[in-house]
C-alpha cells in the first residue's frame, strides 16, 4: 500500500524557518504530481503549493515569495521550505500526491497524516 509521511513540523518564532519533508513509499507507478495543503483550527482546508513530476511549480498568494517547494523524483520526496513565518502560518500541514498505482488505472490522491506547524508570535 502507499504512504506518505510527513516530517520536520515544530515550533518557531515568527521571522523563523521550518523545512517540511514528505516520502512517498509503496507500490507507485507513476506521481503526478506532489504537493502540501494546510488547515488552520476552525479554517477549511487550503491549498499551499504544488509540483508536477517535471518542475513546473505553483504557489497559493499567501505564502508565495515565503515559501519554496521541491522534490527529488528519484525518492518521491517532496519539500517545503517555509522562510519568514508568520503566526498565521499556524496549521496542521499535509502531503499530498497524486499518482497512479497501475498504470491501467486512474490517477488518485493520497495524503499524509499531517504535521503540525506553530509559529509563535
């Protein structure tokens, strides 16, 4: 079966830096794509940034210019690298990939168990 699992949550203090890890294992064809969504307490899940198997990289409006995302293809692994965070950065912080586990199947989503991130003011 495939998991991801997260690392590298904690605690900082504001103007801190946190770098968020995510490994992807099990029996995977093929990813999509990877990326990291968060949710604040009481708040919707929202989405963070996202890579795609070749690069090409998106980030949401709040945390772009802040945040840097990157992968290593060869160990489906991807990051988060979090510069000059805020309180309002404050979330449980969660894998996501897209990928196939057949190649004669759809592409799915799977996720992580999350990883919590605090940013003390």
């Amino acid at each position: 079966q495939v998991q991801l699992v997260e690392s590298g949550g904690g605690v900082v203090q504001a103007g801190g830096s946190l770098r968020l890890s995510c490994a992807a294992s099990g029996s995977i064809f093929s990813i999509n794509g990877m990326g990291w969504y968060r949710q604040a307490p009481g708040k919707q899940r929202e989405w963070v940034a996202h890579i795609l198997s070749g690069g090409m990289t998106n980030y949401a409006d709040s945390v772009k210019d802040r945040f840097t995302i990157s992968r290593d293809n060869a160990q489906n692994t991807v990051y988060l690298q979090m510069d000059s965070l805020k309180p309002e950065d404050t979330a449980v912080y969660y894998c996501n990939a897209r990928l196939k586990i057949k190649s004669y199947r759809p592409a799915q989503d799977y996720w992580g168990q999350g990883t919590q991130v605090t940013v003390s003011s």
